[in-house]
C-alpha cells in the first residue's frame, strides 16, 4: 500500500511562531503518527523544519504513553513458581490444589511445571492484611 495516498501532502511554514501554526503542526503530526501505526513496511515522508519538530513531540508522547502499558503488563504476567507460591502464602500443595478446583487460584501449567500468576499472588497477599 502506497503512502502517498494515506499521507495528503501539506506545507508547513517554518518561520511562523503563532498557535494556529503550533496548533496544526501537532495535529498533523499526530495524524503522521497514527497513520504511520497503520501503514505498511515502507513510508517516505518530507518535513519542514517545524514539522519535523512537531513530529518529533508527537513520537515521543506516543512512546511515553505506550511505554507504561508495557512495563505494566510485563509485570503482571510475570510467573512464579508453585514452591515460590507456597513459601510467600504459607500453604501446602493440597490448599493450592483445592483453590484451584474452586478457581480461587488458577495454576499456569508449563509443560510439567507449575506456575501463578504473580498479580493472582499479590492481590491474595493484599487481601489477606
């Protein structure tokens, strides 16, 4: 797919310092940013100055505003293991196996091993104080 025909061709003036100038080259760059989410393997793009500027910011709001959503979603599904679990709750196997036929604590099964969800233990250990 072609990125001529996603991206309308517009001029920025690159000496004008009003907000109506500022204003739209953020829009624009915006509108660049999520079309460039969309858009295939390959873009050509061509700034002035401030565009260039203006799409800089809206890169890295992007980036900033993606990034906290990974970081936090790597953390919750991180894994531990079941004698881990067992340690940190102070149970034995059978109350965990019992928690899970009830669906209280639902295991993770990784091939023959056992795991839970570390946010599924936080919030147990939360709950309990």
């Amino acid at each position: 797919m072609r990125t001529d025909n996603l991206i309308e061709k517009s001029t920025m003036t690159s000496g004008v310092a009003d907000n109506n100038s500022a204003l739209f080259a953020d829009l624009y760059a915006n509108r660049l940013v999520s079309q460039i989410k969309n858009s295939g393997d390959r873009i050509d793009l061509t700034f002035t100055g401030e565009g260039a500027l203006a799409f800089a910011r809206a890169l890295v709001k992007y980036v900033d505003e993606r990034e906290p959503r990974v970081v936090q979603q790597e953390e919750e599904d991180s894994l531990m293991p079941k004698q881990e679990v067992m340690s940190k709750l102070g149970v034995t196997h059978a109350t965990l196996w019992n928690w899970a036929n009830k669906n209280y604590l639902v295991p993770v099964k990784v091939g023959r091993k056992v795991f839970y969800h570390k946010a599924d233990i936080d919030h147990l250990c939360e709950s309990k104080k």
